[in-house]
C-alpha cells in the first residue's frame, strides 16, 4: 500500500521541477552545520525552488547567520520551542509546531539538520506524509566524551529517527561510518555530501596577508598557528596552551592566533595569564564570516586540535587558501588533511605528538607551503558550494522519482 499523502491540486514534483522544501535547524548561530545549511537554501532558491528555513531561537555568544538570511530575502521562520537541551515538554510542543508548518507548507521535501531539529523534524515530517525526508549529519550526538547514559539516549534516538527518513546525508565518509557501527539506519540510506562553501574569499584571501598581520600586531617573521573555533568544550584551546611553553622554547618565534569566541574565552584567558603566554596569543573574537579567509590567509598552520567534529569546515577552508593543516585524526578530518600530503596528522589529545608535528611545520616552510598547494587543488572542487547545492538537488530528485513505500 502507498502511505503517500495526496498532493492537493498542484502537480507532482516530477511533473514540476520546482519543489517545495523545508529545511529545519535547531539554532542558527555562526557555524558549520548553520552555514552548510543556509547556503543549501540560498542555492535551491537561486535555481528557482520554493524553499523555507525554520529553526530555534538564537543565544549566546557565538554570533548568529540571522542577518545573513534576511539580506539575501530568505524566507524564515523561528520555532519558539525548538530548544538544544533536553526538555519533554518543549520537545512535544515543538513536534506539534513542525508539524502545523509543514502542514500548511505542503513540502515535497524536508530536510532537517543537527540533532534535536533531526530527530523532531524527521518525526513530524513522517507523521505528515512528507515524500521525501532527508537529514543530514554534520557532526554526531553521541561521542566517548559524554557519559554512557546520555550517549545511549542519542543513539535510541537517532535510530528511531532514521527510520522516519529516506536518506541520510553525511558530510564525511566518517560520519557514515560511525553512524553505521551504532546501529543507526540502513547503508542504501547513505549519501556523503561534502559540505559546500564560497570558496572564491579563500582562493583570492593570499593577496591580503601582509594587511591583516601588521593589523593583528604580527610580524614577516613569526610563524602563525591559528584556529577557527568556538572557545568551547572539546575543541582543543586548552591542548594548545598545554604544549605552548615547550613550543616557544624550541620555535622562538611562534605565535597563536584564536579566531572565535564562546562561553570558555574567560577561563582560557585566565590560564593565558597564568602561563604568561599573553604576549604569543592573538584572540580576535567574535568576527563576521565575510573576515574569516583574510584572517586564515594570516596564518602559516591552521591548527584543528577538536576531539569531535563531522568534517570540520575550517580545514578545507585553510586548504583553500593555501595554508597547510595539523589536525587530530578523528572523525571527518583524515579524509582532508592528508598525512604528509595536505598536512599532519596526530593522534587526537595527544599533545607531545601535536608538539612535535608543529615543531616541524615551524622549521619546514618550503614543505608547509607545497602542502597548502596540494590541499587548494584537493578542495576547490570537492567543497564548491554550487557542487553541493546540485548534488543534494539530484537527491531530492531522484526520491521524489523513486517513491519508496514507506512500512507501517
């Protein structure tokens, strides 16, 4: 039996190429997953599809793409009760409003990203009758740095949630991976959809260097290890400073550069102090995105220490613009930092090793800059943002064609 629900009086969406879509979001702060997904609706508007963005309320110090969407014309929408933490009664009140948008949108497809927003969306979306529910993995809920019954949690959660969907898209084969191992989905579910950006601001970024480091206070002659980050949990700032003095030491002339901000920048700043390290760490706080290729072009390693990620976008971005990486080898990160191609590779929280691996980075610089060479030509197709607008577009299509019987 077909459970499809009837499309009203309008066409079907393989008689009519312009499909609705609905994409849902638990917050649209400055990040990854948020960026992905809000040039994913700016390139299905751009080609001419109806297309909605719906997410939670914005907090918190890690700055917001709100003002993003609402210059390009995005039509949005905000879900009061679409709230990151755990709350029941929040969650079903926000069920019950996904569920009222997407029955007054009547979407051909819902696309739904990060976890709650993943896991709520994809049940509304189901219970609706949607014809085509993708969600995508940008990072996952359950890693080894949370406690067993949290991580149990996430996993019954995300299980159930793949079986209200028609595909999953995972921004890194590593992704799908892990995903797999936990029991989570189907393999045919899987589609690995490097996410896209605009990769031109980092391609041309190089002419800007000298500019941005007399403005930053930095000189021709020190060697710049820089991060793009939240200054949060599990992103690595506190490795850094733990290999720091030994670093100094041995390269004189290193110099930190912490782009980002977030709830950990006081305590950070205070273990700066209490190193005495103030004088070899540029914090530049929150910035624009429009800033941040002219601020990596500043560097000579973009350094990723972050214990979890799905395939960090700061990466191909230091890629793209010729700066080589060091990068702890977890999640999606291997399948772009290359290991003594693009960059080092080091055991993640293993700081002697990322130690030394920037030690050498320090006094290589004709390596350094033939890896950041090697990392542009790898990235500038793969990480386009017109490829990933066109590849998802394909998947849209190809579910609305195939019509899978969903089971009850």
């Amino acid at each position: 039996m077909n459970h499809y629900r009837a499309m009203d009086n309008r066409q079907s969406a393989i008689d009519n190429p312009n499909m609705r879509i609905l994409h849902l979001i638990t917050r649209l702060i400055l990040g990854g997953a948020q960026e992905n997904t809000v040039y994913s609706c700016e390139g299905q508007l751009q080609t001419g599809h109806e297309v909605m963005l719906a997410f939670g309320p914005i907090y918190g110090p890690e700055g917001s793409l709100l003002e993003r969407i609402k210059q390009f014309g995005m039509p949005y929408l905000v879900i009061p009760q679409m709230k990151r933490a755990l709350d029941p009664i929040a969650d079903i009140r926000c069920y019950r409003q996904c569920r009222q948008i997407i029955r007054a949108m009547q979407p051909d497809v819902v696309h739904t990203h990060s976890s709650k927003a993943g896991v709520i969306g994809r049940y509304a979306a189901w219970a609706e009758r949607v014809p085509a529910v993708v969600h995508t993995i940008h990072g996952l809920p359950f890693h080894p740095y949370q406690s067993k019954l949290k991580n149990a949690i996430y996993i019954a959660s995300e299980r159930a949630a793949a079986k209200r969907c028609h595909a999953i898209v995972s921004v890194a084969d590593a992704m799908t991976q892990q995903a797999l191992d936990a029991g989570i989905g189907k393999p045919d579910q899987y589609r690995t959809i490097y996410s896209g950006m605009e990769i031109e601001p980092f391609l041309q970024a190089s002419t800007e260097r000298s500019a941005v480091r007399e403005r930053l206070g930095l000189t021709e002659d020190d060697v710049v290890l820089g991060t793009v980050a939240r200054l949060a949990e599990l992103k690595g700032h506190d490795d850094l400073l733990d290999m720091l003095p030994n670093l100094v030491d041995k390269c004189p002339n290193v110099k930190l550069l912490w782009v980002g901000d977030g709830w950990w920048r006081e305590r950070l700043t205070r273990r700066i102090e209490q190193l005495n390290m103030q004088d070899r760490i540029v914090m530049t706080g929150l910035v624009e995105p429009k800033e941040i290729p002219s601020l990596i072009s500043a560097m000579d390693v973009l350094v990723h220490p972050s214990y979890r990620e799905g395939l960090p976008r700061t990466v191909p971005q230091a890629l793209l613009t010729g700066v080589p990486v060091a990068s702890y080898d977890c999640d999606g990160a291997p399948e772009v930092c290359l290991e003594g191609q693009t960059g080092k590779l080091i055991p993640t929280g293993d700081t002697a090793a990322l130690a030394t691996a920037l030690e050498w980075l320090v006094h290589h610089p004709t390596e350094r800059h033939a890896m950041g060479q090697a990392g542009q030509a790898l990235c500038r197709e793969h990480f386009d943002k017109a490829t990933m607008v066109q590849q998802l577009i394909a998947l849209y299509e190809q579910l609305l064609s195939d019509k899978p019987e969903r089971k009850v």
